[in-house]
C-alpha cells in the first residue's frame, strides 16, 4: 500500500510538471501569436498615407489610425513593441488639416520612416 501511494505521488508529481511545463510552451506560443497578430495591425495601419486633396479628412483619419496603434500598445506585453506602437502613434497623430499639403506630408513621411523602422525592429 505504501508503495502505491509513493509510485502514484510521483506519477503525479511528474504529471504536474509536464503540466507546468506545457502551460509554459502554451504561454510562450500565445505571447508570439500575440505579437505577430498586433505586429500584422500595427504595420496595416502604420502605412497610412493622407490624401492631401483632403485635409480634413486626412487629419480624422489620421487620429483613428494613432488611437487604433495606441490600444495595440495597451495590448503589447513587450516594453519594446508597447514603446513602438506609441512611437508611431505619436507620429501618425501629430497630423493636423493645417499641415496636409504635399511638401509637409513628404517631410512627415521622412520623419515617419523612423518610427516604422523602430516598429519593424520590435516586431523582429
């Protein structure tokens, strides 16, 4: 009887950290997952480009797109992915009727290169 209950406690034990250690893997597949999936949004969106035949429009556009990247980095459980996205947020937000004209928004798409490039290598 005794020996039951040893050989059955360390079934168990064994039984638990395979567990563990599954629980791990699962954890470290959902985390990449995660990653990949806001990584795909964020890209989508960090290509935006404002029309400048419509400022307005642009200018809202370009508010919904900083607002979207700003909850993927709520989402974001790496620091260094959660600082990207609000990077590009910052970027794509700063876009205001007043500077949508050809030549600012070529500055601006320069200047946005930096923050994709931050983005693509977080998402690395």
């Amino acid at each position: 009887m005794i020996r039951r209950v040893a050989a059955l406690a360390v079934v168990l034990t064994v039984g638990l950290a395979g567990c563990d250690s599954v629980r791990e893997a699962s954890d470290t597949v959902g985390q990449a997952s995660g990653k990949v999936s806001i990584c795909t949004q964020a890209v989508r969106l960090a290509g935006f480009v404002p029309d400048v035949d419509n400022p307005q429009q642009a200018a809202e556009e370009a508010g919904d797109k900083a607002e979207e990247l700003r909850r993927l980095a709520d989402q974001a459980a790496d620091k260094t992915l959660e600082d990207a996205l609000n990077g590009m947020a910052d970027k794509v937000g700063e876009l205001r009727a007043q500077d949508i004209s050809a030549a600012k928004v070529a500055a601006w798409a320069t200047e946005k290169a930096e923050a994709v490039d931050a983005l693509t290598r977080a998402c690395t």
